[in-house]
C-alpha cells in the first residue's frame, strides 16, 4: 500500500518506476501494481533471507528448500531483476523491503546505485531476525547498498548502530491523507448529531488481521472486557478471520479469543467484520481506533484513522508511540497493560469533546507529516544522493 502511494507521488515527481515482485497477493492487488507501474511489471520468485520467528524451527528448512529452488540461491531471481532492469533503463534499483537481497546483487552487477528500504523491526525480541546481524549486517548492507531509508526512527535505532553513519535516512511512510475526506465527515457528523440523532452504541475497534499473532488482539480483548459494560460501546476486531467469526475453527490464537470472551458471557459486546478491502469504508464506521501492538515499523493504520479525523488509543512502543502525541491525537498506555487499554477507552467514550478535539488534531498531524508529498520528496533527495554513491561488484 505505502509503495502504490509512493509510485504515483514519485510520478508526479517525474520519477518513472517499473517493479519486479513477488507474486503473492490477489489478482486485483496484482493488477493495481501493474497499472501504476503502466504494465511494465515482472511477478517472480523473490529469495526471502531474514528468519521469521514465527516459523516453527523444524519448518525452516523445508522453507528454505523450497525457497532455494524457487529462486536458485537468489541467483536466478537476481538475474530476473538485472535482466528487467536492463530492459527498462532503470537507472535506480529501489528495494522495497530488506527481506530481498537481489535489488542489491542486481545493482552490483549494473554499476547501479541501490536505495534499500527498511520497513521491519530487525534484532533480538523483534519480528525479524536475520543470519547476519550487528556489524556482519552492516557490512554487507554497506557492500550492497548507497543508501537504507527507514520508515521510521523506531526502525532507523534498531539498526544505526551497525552501520557507517551516512548510509541510513529516515522517511515516515505517506498515505494520500485526502481519500479519507468522506471518512473524516462521516464521523464528525456523528460527534455532532445530538441526542436520539446519534447512533446506540459507539464503534471502538482494532483493525489488524488475525493471523498476524505478533498485534495482540488478546490485549485488546481484555481490555475491552474491562470496560464498564453498561457503557453504549460496540467492539469491533476488522482483519482477516479464518474463524469468520468465531463461527469455525479458527487455530489456537483465535480460538483463544473467542473462548475468552464466551466466559465473561460478552459476545453480544463483540462484532466480526473481517477483512474489508477500502480503508475508507472501515474508518467511516469507527468513534475509536485501539491499536494493542508494540512492534509496528510503523503504523499504517493509526495515520489512516487519524486522517479519518479519529482518537487513537495505542500502545507507548514501536512506530506507534513515534505518530501518537499522547494527550493530543490520541492516549498511550504502556505494551501488554489491558486494564490501561481499559481505562483509556472509557475515558475517551465518556468524554465526546475530547475525541472530536484529539481526531482534529490528528487530522492536522496526518496532512503536515505524513502525507504522500512529504514522503515522495524525502525518498527524491535520497535518490538524489544514492546517485553519486553506486554499487560496485
């Protein structure tokens, strides 16, 4: 999604970008990258070299194999990127993620200058972990690249260390702030309607697939179970359900959620939508955005609620506590504290002036620093410094 902005931004920049990508996603994901790209798109194999602790340590070697002969090494793959990257002219290779290693291995081979985005939170305790850390990941990252954007200072500490001081730049991720125009009058006309005007029940949800374990919607579960129940609060849990519901079999981590709140007798209080595609479509129907992560690079979701003119409560760790200013777009509580998370939603469900004021502020934060221009000219000027610096073989 940041990417899809970014290429249209850049484009009006006067940056043309081609891809090569995995080819994972939907057919409709698939062909929204191939027409802002205008067709000139290769979906291949690409070798994934970080180790994600959320295999199991018995399943990485067959994920290994495979990846091994999908890609020959990497090599082949490689040769996928040099080779479209040959027919196109680029003149920069961009890598989109640090889990790929061919953007830098292609550039090599091309005498090209590389601009490695990192949008993961490397290092012990964190999603991603990677064979070469410290100083063997900053020489081989120093080797391979002219320059590392992070998308955000949480991300950019994680790895400074291990780097030569010049090489890494932090840009903050944009979201075309405007498309959430409609969202935004949507919900500050329910703030307004007064009395029997306004709906029963306010929306407070998280908007987090369920099958990414690591956004702990079991703290948010818990917290919402802890809060007054006489209160006209509907929860909500947006995101990929294998469950659809809690109406099957979901796996341990969902299954989890659904027994939790059948003992404290609160299904009533619990609505399911699962995954809805339009961003826009989700934040019109939300009083209150809770997001119970602290390991976000980032934080997409909280920039797009803000944008919708919405209160965020999260958690005071990762790239969340680096976009919420707490006691003005939204409340922070300390990671894992459900009873915190608890006493914040009902703060802000009791107190209507201090939502509209904190999705005011927001909004404001939103349109000055994480928009979509703001992003294309960062990541322009540091295209215009990789320029001079190019990968050598």
């Amino acid at each position: 999604m940041s990417t899809l902005g970014l290429i249209a931004s850049l484009e009006r920049l006067g940056v043309r970008s081609c891809a090569v990508c995995h080819a994972a996603g939907s057919p409709s994901e698939r062909k929204r990258l191939a027409d802002a790209v205008h067709g000139e798109v290769v979906f291949t194999p690409l070798y994934w070299w970080n180790q994600k602790t959320r295999h199991a340590l018995a399943l990485r070697p067959l994920l290994e194999a495979r990846q091994i002969l999908r890609t020959g090494w990497a090599l082949r793959s490689t040769w996928q990127v040099r080779r479209a990257a040959m027919r196109w002219g680029a003149e920069l290779i961009h890598s989109n993620t640090i889990v790929t290693p061919e953007g830098g291995m292609a550039a090599g081979q091309l005498g090209l200058p590389h601009v490695w985005h990192v949008r993961e939170l490397i290092g012990p305790g964190k999603p991603y972990r990677f064979a070469r850390e410290g100083r063997a990941f900053g020489d081989y990252v120093a080797r391979h690249a002219s320059k590392l954007i992070a998308n955000s200072n949480v991300t950019a500490g994680l790895i400074a260390g291990w780097l030569p001081r010049d090489l890494l730049e932090v840009v903050w991720n944009g979201i075309d702030v405007s498309q959430f125009d409609a969202a935004r009058t949507a919900v500050a006309a329910r703030a307004a309607a007064p009395g029997p005007g306004a709906r029963p029940r306010l929306v407070v949800a998280m908007v987090a697939g369920l099958t990414a374990r690591w956004k702990k919607h079991a703290v948010f579960v818990e917290a919402a179970l802890r809060v007054d129940p006489s209160l006209p609060v509907e929860f909500r849990i947006y995101g990929q359900d294998p469950s659809e519901g809690g109406t099957r079999p979901g796996g341990a981590y969902i299954d989890d959620l659904h027994a939790r709140i059948a003992k404290a007798n609160a299904k009533a209080r619990f609505h399911w939508p699962g995954y809805v595609a339009d961003p826009r479509q989700v934040m019109a129907d939300v009083d209150l955005l809770v997001h119970s992560a602290d390991h976000e690079s980032f934080g997409r979701v909280i920039v797009e609620a803000m944008s919708a003119g919405l209160p965020v409560v999260g958690v005071n760790g990762g790239g969340v506590a680096e976009i919420v200013v707490h006691g003005k777009t939204g409340l922070l509580v300390a990671p894992d504290d459900s009873a915190a998370m608890a006493v914040a939603i009902e703060e802000l469900v009791r107190e209507p002036a201090r939502r509209s004021a904190f999705g005011a502020a927001g909004r404001a934060r939103a349109e000055d620093t994480y928009s979509l221009e703001a992003c294309a000219r960062g990541v322009l000027a540091v295209y215009e410094s990789a320029m001079a610096r190019p990968v050598l073989r």
